[in-house]
C-alpha cells in the first residue's frame, strides 16, 4: 500500500571505498544542491548523486551549499558517504554552511566559499532550540574532529566550532563558538579558497572544460523530504492519535478512522521507503493499536494490554523516525529530535483535544454532522425496554454471576450483572440499579 501511494522509488546501493581513486573517464561534473533542512531526504537526493557520479566515473561531484543545519544523525550519513566515495568531491559554500552544513562541507576533498559566506557554529541543539546535553556535543565533537582529519584539515579549529570551551591561540577565547568568514577559513587553510560563482569554483577545480550535470531532486524526493520534515511528523501523529481517539469515541468506522488511517499511511511510508523505519517497527504500532481497542472493547476496565498498547505506539512512533538496521535499536544520541517532536506532537494534542471540546460544539457546522439536541429519557427516548419496575425487587440466582448471569425475578428469568463480586447459583439477591438498560444486582445478606 505505501508502494502504491508514493511508486516506484529508486533503490540506491552501498558505496564501496577504496585507497586508491580509480581513473576518472568521463569529463562530467555532477552538481548537487544542499539547501534547506539537513534531513533524511536530503540524504537521500546526495547519496543517489554520489552513485550517478560514480556510475559515470565522473571528474568530480560538487555540493552547491547554502544550509542552516539540521539533523545530526542525517548529516552523519552523508559525511560517510562522501568519505567513502572516490570520486573528488568539492563544496561550493553559497552564504551558509553552519552546524551540520559545516560538518558536510569538511567532508568534501575541496571547499570554495563566496564572498561574505560562514562556515561554523556546530553546537548541536534539541527540540526546543536549546543546547543539547554534554552526550551529544561530545558525540558531534568526534565527528567534526574526525572527518577534519581524514580531508587533511585542522582538527581542533573543527572542534572549537562545537566547543565553546576550546581556546585557540589567535582564532578564539573561552565561551566563544568558532565561526569563520571567507577570508577566515582561507587564512587557516580550512577551505582551499573564495569564488563568487559556481562557475569560478570550477575554474578554480580545474574542472571549466568539463560537462556539468544538475542533479535534481525527483518528485518523489521532494513529497518524501516535505513528509519526512520534524514539523510534518508532528502534524501526522497529531491526524492517528486524533483519529484513533475520536473513531474510538464514536460507533462503527467513520472520519476519524479514514483520518488516523491516513495520517498513519503519511507518516510511516516515506521513513520506510527511505529506509529509515524498519518493519518490525510498523508491525509494532500496530499491535499496539489492536492492544487498545482489546482493551476498550473486550476486557473490562483497563490494565495490563492498555498499558502495553500504549507502550508499543509511542514507542514505535518514536524509533521510527530515527534511522537504524534490521532489530539494531537506535543509539540514543540519536533518538533526542525523535523524543521532541513526540513532546511536542501530544502537547499539541492536549491543546488541540482541550479547543475541540470547549469551542466545536458550539460551531454550527458541528450541529449539521451529530446530533446536538438532547434525547432523555424524560422527553419519550429510550433505546430499549424499561427496567425500572424491578427497580428493588428480590430474586434468586439461577446461574453463578461472574459478575454477569441469570436470575429469576418475579417469576421471569432476566440478564443480571452483579457489583463486581462473584454470586453463586442459588443465592438470594436485590436489584440495586436498572440505568443503561442494565440490571445490577447485591446479595441479600439475611
């Protein structure tokens, strides 16, 4: 179903290093743009790039950045997809390189910045815009430092763009992040140079003859890079938990169904296609939501598969948007943007469930889809026969009550249930209630 929803997408193959590049045969450049979010489709777009270039052996592959930054985990991957690739690689820094932009571009062979560009201040941060804990700067300082090491740059001016704590002689003092201009970066040779245009970074590559090919994003790409965004993850747990609680709310399957139905198709099939969500993790949400509606349905009160149904959405929801391999459970350094946008989806929720309730049924449009006018018992409506003339009568049991049974009231066998407590056969008994259609009985203790 989520094949049909989005086709066919293109199945990309693990790139191979080796130690030595192997001959470039065709004078192709391949140029791929970073801009926006750092996220998993983007990943996706550059990693089908690096494979176009090497299936053409091409001279280079270069990254048309101007990115704010965006998610760790996706960067990562990139990173070590340039790194494995022997095809040269080249940024050309268009303005903004910063945080997980920074990280990209040092994995590349060769950086060019344009005149007035950044690159730096990689501190990582969570959910909510703040710093995120010492474990993920630390994380992040490893790969900054790393990745200026294997492209021969300087591996503690990389750091310091994590660390406000590192001082370098010169460059920063304590408390200050590093973040360099064009002529900063050139000065510490972390880039190779400055070039106002694509075209200038190419001469400069010493690639002006070559034929340059634009790598462009599919529509596929872009519909998964739009679903897969934090802010519309939010919005399509929102549509299955809103959905899912109003269906249950509600007789028979309905728009709340088709809705949580949908918001969960959304939600989960681009994180699938793109790899990132795994099966058993979908499997999971769903024997999740069957736990629920056995709870509500069959079993009385809610315990034990309440709980763990519970358990299973939120757990699913939230390793389902972090990328991982087969049963791997996800490193939690990673599972920090996951988490928030989950915080950030049920307090929206409770917002959103808080509004409905207090202004929808005053809506005119909410009168013209249920029934608003109340139907008592005191204005002629009932559903069923009254019980109400047995309303203190006596009788005797004739099958045990677990709490639900048989007694024989006034000479006419009728469907009891009992205070919760066990009754058993032959015992006399009370009608202590008749609401709801239901006859609720006590034992008469004399």
């Amino acid at each position: 179903m989520m094949m049909l929803l989005f086709g066919a997408m293109m199945h990309t193959q693990e790139n191979g290093s080796t130690d030595e590049p192997v001959p470039r045969g065709s004078g192709v450049v391949y140029v791929v743009q970073v801009e926006g979010l750092v996220d998993n489709g983007l990943h996706r777009y550059i990693e089908r790039g690096i494979t176009l270039a090497e299936e053409d052996e091409a001279m280079g592959l270069i990254l048309h950045m101007d990115t704010f930054g965006g998610l760790v985990d996706a960067a990562d991957k990139i990173r070590k997809n340039l790194l494995d690739t022997n095809v040269p690689t080249l940024t050309f820094i268009d303005k903004n390189a910063a945080s997980a932009g920074a990280l990209i571009a040092f994995a590349t062979d060769i950086i060019y910045m344009a005149p007035g560009s950044s690159i730096g201040a990689a501190t990582v941060v969570d959910g909510g815009g703040g710093k995120a804990d010492e474990k993920m700067q630390s994380y992040m300082r490893g790969l900054m430092r790393s990745t200026a090491e294997a492209t021969g740059r300087n591996a503690r001016i990389a750091e310091a763009m994590v660390d406000e704590r590192i001082v370098i002689d010169g460059i920063t003092e304590e408390g200050n992040l590093v973040t360099l201009s064009t002529s900063e970066a050139i000065e510490l040779e972390m880039v190779q140079g400055s070039s106002s245009t694509l075209e200038q970074a190419l001469e400069s590559a010493s690639w002006q003859d070559a034929e340059i090919i634009y790598v462009q994003e599919t529509t596929n790409e872009q519909i998964l890079r739009f679903l897969a965004n934090p802010v519309m993850s939010s919005i399509l747990m929102l549509m299955m938990l809103g959905g899912l609680y109003f269906e249950l709310q509600s007789p028979g399957v309905g728009f709340p169904g088709a809705m949580a139905t949908m918001g969960a198709l959304l939600f989960f099939a681009p994180l699938y296609i793109m790899g990132f969500a795994q099966p058993w993790e979908i499997i999971l949400f769903f024997i999740g939501v069957v736990l629920i509606i056995v709870e509500i349905f069959v079993l009385p009160g809610f315990g034990i598969p309440g709980i763990i149904g519970i358990t299973l959405v939120f757990f699913s929801l939230v390793v389902s948007m972090i990328g991982n391999v087969g049963f791997e459970f996800p490193a939690l350094e990673h599972m920090g943007r996951a988490i928030w946008t989950m915080a950030i989806t049920l307090i929206l929720g409770i917002l959103m469930l808080f509004s409905l309730g207090k202004y929808l049924p005053q809506s005119r449009m909410f009168s013209r889809l249920i029934l608003v006018d109340s139907t008592s018992k005191e204005q002629g409506y009932t559903s069923s026969d009254s019980k109400d003339s047995l309303m203190g009568q006596e009788g005797v049991t004739v099958t045990a009550l677990r709490p639900a049974g048989i007694a024989l009231i006034d000479d006419e066998r009728i469907d009891v249930v009992s205070q919760g407590d066990f009754i058993e056969n032959g015992a006399r008994v009370v009608v202590v209630n008749t609401s709801s259609s239901r006859v609720m009985v006590k034992r008469l203790t004399s």
